[in-house]
C-alpha cells in the first residue's frame, strides 16, 4: 500500500466491484429475475451505491441483498476517503521539491529586498537633495519623495516579513532534527578533540616534571 496506493486501491475496488456484483446477483435472481438475471444490473446497482449516487431505478429486495448494499456504500464511502488520502499524497510536494521552491523563493526575496533597500536610499537622497541642495524648496516635489520614501520603507518591511515567514516554514521538524544531530557531531567532535589535548597537557607536565 506504501509503494503503490494507487494500484492497491483500484485492484481492490475493481475486485469489490465484481464479488459484490455476483453476490447480489446470487441473493436477488430468484426474487426479482427480471432485474437481477443480467449481471450487468446488479454491477450497475453496486456501482452507483458504492459512488453514493443512489438512483433507485433498481433496488434489492432480500435482506441478503440490502446487506450487500449497506456493505458496498459503506466501503465505497471509505475507498473515497483513501482516494482523496492518495491523491493529496501524489500533489504534495516532496521534501527536495520544497527545497528547491524555498530556495527559488528566497532568492525572489532577496532582490526584492535589495531593490526595496535601493528605493529608499534613492528617495532619501532625492529629499536630501530637493530640501538641502537647492536655492528654492519645491514642497510638491518633496512631498512626492516623501510618499514614496514611505511606501519604499513599508516594501522593505514587507519583504523582511515574507523572509522571515519563509524560513519559519522551511524549519520543519525534520530538519529541526537534522541540524540536532548534526549539532550534537560537533560538539562529539569537539569532546574528542578536547580529551586528546589534555593527554598532551598531561604528557608535556609529565616530561616537564622529569627534566626538572
């Protein structure tokens, strides 16, 4: 089921289908021999039970029969759920293809953020410019810069928020417990490394005490 759902799943529904169909057909073919003598009826039935469609233009008459019914549209019901289970597992992306989109995404980011960065320090040297370095103030030109001064500042904020909302989805817990394990290498690493200097300290003290 874990390799191919899919598969698994239509084999299974396939074989419902056609032992369910024979089983209604065995139970309703002497009660209703008009309906049931053709197979295809009672494949008929079973399907549109098991789709939850329902039309009622052929209906079982024994219990036997309307036990089959029940059967089939609770499986179809819960073959339905797996289905939808498949699919959206078939859609999701994978874990390399999540890596890819959020580098993808990242570096969208980052040119944004540096055009963002590049916005406002061209709209403050275009205020500094327009107020400081002219004889005569234009107040609708700097008006102008300011507003975009403003709007460039609420893009670079923007951007940092989409920054730091793509990081906090790309840290799932597989990678939180990736990076602990890599972590804890190091620090085992660094353990090791330490105990072997110290058997040199102590190797070295030890010469040291017999010169003297």
């Amino acid at each position: 089921m874990t390799i191919c759902p899919g598969t698994v799943l239509l084999v299974f529904m396939v074989s419902l289908w056609i032992i369910a169909s024979w089983t209604l057909r065995q139970c309703e073919r002497f009660h209703d021999p008009d309906n049931f003598a053709n197979l295809l009826n009672s494949m008929w039935l079973i399907a549109i039970t098991f789709l939850s469609v329902g039309f009622g233009d052929i209906v079982p008459n024994t219990y036997c029969g309307r036990g089959i019914a029940v059967s089939t549209g609770i499986m179809g019901a819960g073959c339905t759920a797996l289905l939808v289970a498949v699919v959206s597992r078939k859609l999701e992306l994978t874990r390399a293809e999540k890596h890819v989109h959020n580098f993808m995404m990242d570096t969208q980011l980052t040119k944004r953020l540096k055009n963002a960065a590049a916005n406002v320090l061209r709209e403050t040297w275009l205020i500094y410019k327009h107020t400081r370095l002219v004889k005569r103030v234009n107040p609708g030109r700097v008006r102008t810069h300011q507003r975009k001064f403003l709007l460039a500042i609420y893009a670079l904020r923007k951007v940092k928020m989409d920054q730091r909302k793509l990081m906090d989805n790309a840290n799932t817990i597989t990678d939180m417990a990736k990076t602990q394990n890599t972590v804890y290498e190091i620090v085992s690493d660094m353990s090791s490394r330490q105990d072997a200097v110290e058997e040199r300290l102590s190797s070295l003290e030890d010469k040291l005490q017999g010169l003297q």
